[in-house]
C-alpha cells in the first residue's frame, strides 16, 4: 500500500505580495500618516529661513554664524540618519518613528526658549538627529507597503505633499505672524503638532523584516490581509520576508559592479541637499539685502513651496512609466536655471515664478531620489545603501548654508552668491546621467520577468 505524501505548506513573501498589490485604504491611511511627519522636515526648512533676518539681530549672528545654525539641523540628520536606519532593524521602525516624533517636537520647544546661539544650535541638532531617524524610516515603510507599480509615484507625492505643506506654513507663519508674535513663537508652535500623535499610532504598519525576525508573523499576516483584502491568504501559510542582515558591511554595497552607481549617487544626494537647505535658508536674507523689505523676500519661499506636490506627481508619473534618471536630469537642470535666473532680474513677478520653478524642482528631485535609489540596490544591502546615500547626503545640506553665509559675509556679488547656489545642480544633472541602468536590481527583475513570459 502506497504512502500518501504529506502536503506541502504554501510559502508566501509578504514582500512580494504587498509589492503586487493594489493601493486601498490601508495604503491611504499609512500615507497620509506619513505625510503629515514630513510637515516638521518641511517647516524647519522654511521657518529657519524665515525667521534668519529677525534671528540675526535677536542673536547678534554673523553672516558666517547664521550659516552654521542653518547647517546644524542637516548635520543632525545625518547622524540620526546612520543611528536610527540600522536601529529599526533591531526595535521596529514604528517604535523609532514615534519616539523620535515627540522628541522633534520637543526640540523646536527648545529652540524657542533658547538663550543664545549655543543652546539654539543644540537645539537644531537635536532636532536634526531625530528628523534623519524619522525620515529615512518613513521612507522604508512606504517602500514596503506600496505596489510596485506605484512606488515612485506616491513615495514622492506622499512625502512631497507632507514637506510642502510644512514649508508653505513656514513662510506664512514668517509672513503673517512673525512680525506680531516674534521668532520664538514661530519655533515653539510646532510642538503643537503632537496632537497628531494618536493617528501615527494607530495608522503605521511595522516593517515586515522586524516582525518576522520577532516572531510576530500573525501581525504581518493581519497587515497583509489589510493591504490586499481580496485575495486569499491561508492561517497556515508560512510567511517569510526580505529580511537585511543584522549587519551589512559597507563593503557590500560596492558589490556586483555598484561600486561607482553608488558613488554616483552620493554626489547626487549632496548636489541636492546642497541647493535645498541653501535655497531655503538664504534666499530671503539675500532678497532683504538686495533692498527687499522682509516680507517681500520671505513670500518668495511660497510658491517654491505650494510646486513641489504638482512637480513630484509629474515626475513620479513619468518615471515610474519610462526611467528615473533623464527626469531627474531635467529637474535638476530646470532647478539650477530657475535659481540662477533669480541673480539677474529685479522684477518681482519673475522672482516668484523663478522662485516657484526652482523649489518644485530641486523638491522633487530629492523625493525622486529617495524613491529610486533603493530600487537600486539587492534587498540585503537595499537599508544599508538607503542610509549611507540618505545620511552621507545631507553633507551638501551642511555644506552649502555655511559658504553661502560666507560669501554673503565676504561681500561677495550677489550674482556670484547665486551662482554658486546654483552649480550644484548642473553637477547633478551630469551625474545622474552616468548611473548605469543596467545594474539596477529592480531593473533586472523586470528584464527576467520579461524574459520568463
């Protein structure tokens, strides 16, 4: 009499079948939790910007002085970035992203409250370590919760929409309360965005590596029925996910000819975060010094704000139809032309155009490279890459504020001051240029998918 073979248990990835899936209000509601955590990125950006020619004289700050302060917050973020990316592997991304909410918030508290230019530069570090623990988790948890198909589109509206909304508040607040309430009150009203607290709680998933490795596959099996509630998912199905390793040396990340791709890349990130945090902190001080009143030259930050949620959408759109990089060569292009047409007209309807033009670009090309990037990569190196690009970046972030304080300082021409805000972006437009598709894993997935049918 012949044995009957016992039946095989279905192994399913909830990477694949989340990443197949169709956006439903599971989706919805984690976006929208996670766009409004971009809104403090957003804010800080633009209020510091703000608030700089009122801050310089509260504080008796130098042009070179102004610069560093702009340039603490980014340099947080890169350390926060390369402490809290592997941390989450080991605690929950969840469990990281809400602790380091409440103590952004608390930060720009401190800030408030600040005596001199030390304790408010410790504050903005503060700030910054948790805003780099905050962002790049959110950042992995929209990569693993959202199909495929989709994934360029929305990381970079979703994250697009929640900074946009940030920086539009900074520049109205700088515009119409500042001048009644003064520049701490401005830095002490975003604590009042922990309000918001309940709805990050009950509306963020957990990573799907962190539950596997913890033992809590019935909560990643809750989630995936969540995400796709029409297909069908068995009690006994054994669920396995991409899960990095405890620790990836650098090293591997260089592997299977990435070496230069992620060298690449790097000068990517810096050419951006360069222009961003440059743009955002100096404009309005370089406008005021150009003979613009105060509120003139901060309401040029407002329609750099309200382009980037359009642009991304665009930009995500086509590069999720076509290929990343020649619409990330485009932005970049249209980002460095629109900031440096801004040194060479005094008429102020062309500033806020140029104004608009550039701040929906270079605001989109960091969403875009925050999507792209780790699609670059295989899923065991995929966090390590994410967040050597994502924290190494922010040197250009760091970098740019202190050498635009330094020319303005320097009494350097204002046209020059441009200029040198604007370079970057050519550099980044060539350099995205170079990465090979060919070596993109995401990319070579879908050449063997192609290839199978």
């Amino acid at each position: 009499m012949s044995e009957i073979a016992p039946q095989q248990q279905l192994t399913v990835n909830a990477n694949k079948w989340l990443g197949e899936g169709r956006v439903n209000a599971f989706q919805i509601q984690m976006l929208v939790a996670c766009a409004l955590l971009a809104i403090t990125e957003g804010y800080d950006l633009y209020v510091y910007g703000a608030a700089l020619p009122t801050l310089s004289k509260a504080l008796h700050l130098s042009e070179w002085e102004a610069g560093a302060l702009g340039s603490a917050a980014a340099f947080g973020t890169l350390i926060g970035a390369l402490i809290f990316g592997p941390l989450a592997d080991r605690v929950g991304r969840k469990r990281i992203i809400l602790s380091c909410t409440i103590i952004s918030y608390g930060s720009m508290a401190l800030a408030a409250i600040s005596s001199g230019s030390v304790s408010f530069a410790s504050a903005r570090l503060l700030f910054g370590i948790v805003n780099g623990g905050i962002l790049i988790n959110v950042l992995a948890l929209i990569s693993e919760y959202i199909p495929h198909r989709r994934r360029l589109t929305l990381i970079g509206t979703t994250v697009a929409t929640g900074v946009s909304l940030g920086t539009a508040s900074g520049a109205l607040v700088g515009i119409l309360v500042m001048p009644h309430v003064g520049w701490r009150a401005i830095f002490g009203g975003a604590a009042c965005l922990v309000v918001l607290y309940p709805l990050y709680h009950r509306f963020l998933p957990e990573a799907t590596g962190y539950l596997i490795r913890s033992g809590q596959k019935e909560r990643l099996r809750h989630f995936m029925r969540r995400a796709q509630p029409d297909a069908r998912l068995s009690d006994d199905a054994v669920l396995t996910a991409d899960v990095p390793a405890a620790k990836v040396p650098l090293i591997e990340v260089f592997r299977d000819n990435r070496a230069v791709p992620t060298l690449l890349f790097l000068l990517c990130y810096m050419c951006s975060t360069y222009v961003n945090n440059g743009f955002s902190f100096w404009l309005p001080k370089l406008m005021v010094n150009q003979g613009h009143t105060d509120t003139a030259s901060i309401a040029l930050l407002l329609p750099a704000a309200l382009t980037a949620v359009p642009v991304s959408i665009i930009g995500g759109r086509l590069a999720d139809r076509f290929d990343a990089r020649p619409v990330l060569a485009v932005l970049f292009l249209l980002a460095g032309a629109s900031i440096a047409l801004l040194g060479f007209t005094h008429n102020y309807v062309f500033l806020l155009v140029f104004a608009g033009l550039a701040g929906g670009a270079f605001n989109s090309v960091q969403n875009l490279l925050n999507s792209y990037s780790p699609s670059y990569y295989r899923p065991s190196t995929r966090s390590t890459a994410t967040a050597y690009n994502f924290a190494l970046g922010r040197v250009g972030g760091i970098v740019g504020p202190i050498v635009l304080g330094g020319l303005s300082g320097g009494g350097a021409p204002f046209k020059l001051t441009i200029v040198v805000l604007a370079v970057p972006a050519l550099v980044g437009a060539i350099a995205i240029n170079l990465i090979s598709r060919r070596h993109n894993y995401s990319h070579q997935l879908l050449v063997e998918k192609s290839t199978a049918d």
